[in-house]
C-alpha cells in the first residue's frame, strides 16, 4: 500500500507540474517580454489612477492583466512562485463577469494557493488534495470580482502552512527574489515573492502565526495581518481545518502601502458579510483613518526585544531608525515592556498545536516532503513524555535553559480538559495585555521588529521554528498588525559584535542566530512591524504611513526591486 501510495503521489507532482508548464508554454503571444512603453506606464501607475482609467475606458482590464502577466512569468522564472496560472481565465472574467464600475476595476489580485477559484484545485502543498477543482468561486473571489478586481493567478506556500518558508513537492521550493539562497517568508510567501518582484500590486495571504507579515519582512513588501472578523474568511483550505484557538485571517498584501491601504479600505466598503458570516459588519470608518493621518503626536511604544530572541543587528537597525524618525517629527516614542511575551508563545504554540498535529499530518501521503520546522514540532509531541521529561530536566537544570525547557515541558497532545484550561489562560493574559496597554503604555501603536533575524535560508526552519515570538503574540491577542519594509541588511553596520556569545543564548536564540550572517545576507530587505488593537485596520495603516514619511523626511527611504 505504502509504494502504490507514493507512486500515487509522485504522478500527481508531476501531473500538476506538467499542468503548470503547459499553461505557461501555450499563453497567448501578449504575454511574451519585453514589457512595451505603455505597460511600463501602467505597472508604474498608482492603483487609483489605473481604476479611473478603467472607468473612463482609457486603459483595458487586459492590457492590465497582460502588463502585469509578463512580469509574473519573469518573477516565477526567477522564484517559482507560481502554483495555478489563471491568465486565459481572467481575461474571460475580465470581459464577462468583473464588475469594471468597482473601486478595483482592471486591477490584478494574485491568492495565495489556498483561496477558492472555480475550475482549480486548492492543493495546499499536498498532492492528495490534487484533481479536485472546485465547482465554484468562493466568497473571497466572489467579492473580489463585484469590486472589480481580476484574480489571475495563484502562488505558493509550505505543505502544512506552518512554516517561514514556501516548499512542498507539488510545486516545488519558492526562493527570495533578492538572493536565491534564502526563503522569501511563509507561509505566504508565493505572494511575498511575486509582490516583492514586482508581478503583482495587490495579493491575499493568511496569517495564523506570522504569515503575511513574515514574507513581507523577508521580501521586501507590506502587509496588513487584520483582526478575526474584519477580513473573509469563507472559501478558504487549510492543513488545519477546525484550529480555532488561534484562529488564521486571511489578509491583504501589497507592493506598496498606497495599494494596501486603497485595496483594504475598498474591500471593506464593499460590505464583505454579506457574503461572509464570518465577518463583521463594520464599516470602513474613515473619521479615525484621518484622525491617525492628522493627530500632531503620536504616542508610540517600542518593544525592543520579547525576552525570548533579542533581534539581530539588522532588524534593531531597521526599529531604531523608524523609532529616530518619529521622535523627529515630534512624536512621543518610548520603550515599553509588556507582559511576558514568553507565555504568550507558550499559550499559543500549545494551543495551535494542542490537538499533537494530528490533523495536518493526516494529509501526507507515504514520502511526501515535509517543512523541517513542522517535523520538528511533531517529533517534539510525539517523543514519548518520560523521554522527553528527562530531556527537559537536563536542558532546565544542566543546560539553564529556562526558555527552551518551559517550551518543552508541556509539548504533548492535550485533552480536552487541558485544552479548557490553556483557553482560559489565554484569555487572562489577553485582559492582562488589555489593562498594560490601557494603564501602563497608553500608547496609540507599538512598533517591534517582525521576526529576529532577516530572511532563513532553505530548511533554516529546522532550527528557526520556535522563533516565531513577535508576530505569534498578536494571532494569540487577535491585534491588527502591519509590516514595512524598511531597509536591506548592510554587511558593514549589522555585523554580529565581538562581545556576541552564542553559547550563552537559549535554545529558541540559538536556532534563530544559527543562521544570520549579515554578510551573507547582504541586501535582504527588514521590515518593522506598527501594531494596533482589535479591529484598528484604519488606525495602523495611517500610521504606517507617517512612519513611511518620517522615514523618507529623515534619510531611509525603502527601494523597491525594479521591474526590467
């Protein structure tokens, strides 16, 4: 059973693949390089005023989508980030069902490979999950054609969706644009790499623990993790399906924040529950957008470090510079420390994990490839407890791990009792959050970096897995939560200092610090990330651009990959 399984297994690989290739080879001519003079203007246009050219008639949909079509082809060439090409479909929706009187009108909008388009599987990284296209669109897409918006293609992402990278058999390994070496995030980090590349403006993650805001960091493009409830939801594949102690959003990515904010606020106003029961209905409210942009002083905190890795010189760099900026401008910035981030990450990893991984391994077939990261986190639940409690007591009391063994101590399958228990402590330090930031910080937003350390290279997850801390608080605390890109690792200012001892880090910094090398990493962009409260999407994207102004007004200006 085992061989015929894996012989299954291999023959859907190559059948999707070989789907992928002859889709690409058999494009219309239109999607042939070089980009001419007049999709150069439109790849170059802000989202806007492509929209209103579309309302006026002056530009097509399709000269739009073969504009950006070409430069996804060259960006997939480059990253494989690539799964479904959707370019002759999108055509016939763009003439016969997109709503071209929208707020989105003509404007291409890549998905990751999870999102549900009629006529196309949701593989996931699994190949079982192959040969099953769905019958028809899903809420997402639904809402995205009334707004009219042209979906046109679908990108990668890990098997399990729970890693940093973007790797699975079906599609293959997703690399960073800005050095091949490296993981361009995950697990929506297909669309970080076609954003960051310049192939798509406008594209659709999820994000459970990190995983648009990750890839943005990685990449080099921005992204907005929204609070449950702001966002669809419906329509949507996971390896997870039922998690919902740390439930995963679907959010927008982008190129640029002026896209990310148009196409948020746009989706928004399009009323999405009323396709969605998932969502609330809550308008985009505009007064508090402008508020944000307006106030004269803002009052930011800073969080240094969570206690756990300490960021790397390169992501410090990038949180110090937004921090100067603001103080600047006149801002009030100051540090802040917040209750332990350390028992947020053992609450939400427990949590996410609580049922022992049972049900994303349930979708592997015999020798299908798995993330490094994931199968650490299973081999770590399933080593059986006296194992693994003699394990933790030589890292506790030989090793003085306390970080790494308090991770370990409790990392098995939870029953249902256990699970009541860790829900309920989850909810005490959500309150506890609550009253620090109401009685203590009374801040507007916060600013941290997004991960401690730049981009991983392939199969760093083994290592890196349990370093997750900076953006997995706010999934467990259900905050909205931007990222910037900011700068590019600069191998003579970030290099680790003499003083550095990697010895004396804990287990989780260890696996994280492993492998940064500021020159090997040179150029590998580092984002920051703005973090608001529940459902304050208007008030962290004005934010996040008058970090970008500052930014700009003081001398650190973000520079995009260029499109040749």
């Amino acid at each position: 059973m085992g061989l015929l399984e894996y012989r299954q297994h291999r023959r859907d690989c190559e059948r999707k693949q070989s789907e992928r290739a002859s889709r690409i080879a058999t494009l219309p001519r239109a999607y042939l390089y070089p980009l001419s003079p007049e999709e150069r203007t439109i790849l170059g246009k802000p989202i806007q005023d492509l929209v209103q050219d579309v309302h006026k008639q002056v530009t097509s949909p399709v000269d739009i989508l073969r504009a950006y079509g070409k430069v996804t082809l060259k960006a997939h060439e480059k990253t494989n980030c690539a799964t479904e090409i959707l370019f002759p479909e999108a055509e016939e929706w763009a003439r016969d069902e997109i709503n071209l009187k929208g707020p989105l009108a003509g404007i291409p909008v890549s998905l990751k490979d999870s999102i549900q388009v009629k006529g196309f599987d949701i593989s996931i990284g699994f190949s079982g999950h192959t040969g099953k296209p769905y019958a028809k669109d899903g809420p997402m897409v639904q809402l995205l054609k009334e707004a009219g918006a042209v979906p046109f293609v679908k990108t990668n992402l890990p098997i399990t969706l729970l890693s940093f990278e973007s790797t699975n058999d079906v599609w293959g390994r997703t690399t960073n644009p800005h050095n091949d070496k490296y993981s361009p995030g995950g697990s929506t980090g297909g669309e970080s790499a076609l954003l960051a590349f310049g192939g798509s403006r406008i594209g659709i993650g999820s994000d459970v623990a990190g995983s648009v805001r990750v890839p943005a960091h990685f990449s080099g493009c921005y992204a907005l993790r929204c609070s449950t409830g702001r966002w669809p939801k419906i329509g949507m594949d996971t390896a997870m399906f039922g998690q919902e102690a740390v439930p995963s959003v679907f959010s927008p990515m982008a190129r640029t924040l002026n896209d990310l904010t148009y196409f948020t606020r746009s989706l928004v106003q399009m009323k999405p529950w009323r396709l969605d029961y998932t969502v609330h209905p809550l308008e985009w409210r505009g007064d508090i957008e402008q508020e944000y942009k307006d106030k004269k002083k803002l009052k930011v905190g800073v969080l240094r470090t969570d206690g756990v890795v300490d960021p790397a010189p390169a992501c410090a760099r990038a949180l110090d510079a937004v921090a100067s900026a603001l103080a600047a401008d006149g801002h009030e910035v100051y540090d802040v420390h917040p209750p332990s981030p350390y028992e947020a990450l053992q609450l939400a990893s427990q949590l996410l994990l609580s049922d022992g991984g049972n049900t994303f391994m349930s979708g592997f077939r015999t020798g299908e490839w798995n993330d490094p990261g994931a199968k650490q986190m299973v081999y770590y639940m399933r080593l059986p407890r006296p194992i693994k409690y003699v394990y933790y007591l030589w890292v506790k009391y030989v090793k003085r791990d306390d970080i790494w063994a308090g991770l370990l101590r409790d990392w098995h399958p939870k029953t249902g009792h256990e699970y009541w228990q860790l829900a309920g402590r989850r909810e005490a330090y959500k309150a506890r959050f609550f009253q620090w930031w109401n009685d203590e910080a009374k801040m507007d937003v916060m600013i941290t970096p997004p991960n401690a350390t730049p981009a991983v290279p392939h199969d760093g997850m083994h290592d890196a897995v349990s370093s997750c801390g900076y953006t997995f608080l706010f999934n467990l605390l259900d905050y909205t939560a931007g990222v910037l890109p900011v700068t590019h690792v600069d191998p003579a200012k970030d290099q680790l200092p003499p003083t550095f001892n990697f010895k004396q880090l804990n287990g989780v910094a260890r696996g994280a610090y492993k492998h940064y090398d500021a020159t090997k990493m040179a150029g590998l962009p580092v984002g920051v990330q703005v973090v608001g409260r529940r459902l304050e999407e208007e008030k962290v994207l004005a934010v996040m651009e008058r970090v970008e102004d500052a930014l700009e007004r003081h001398g650190e200006k973000y520079q995009l990959l260029e499109v040749d």
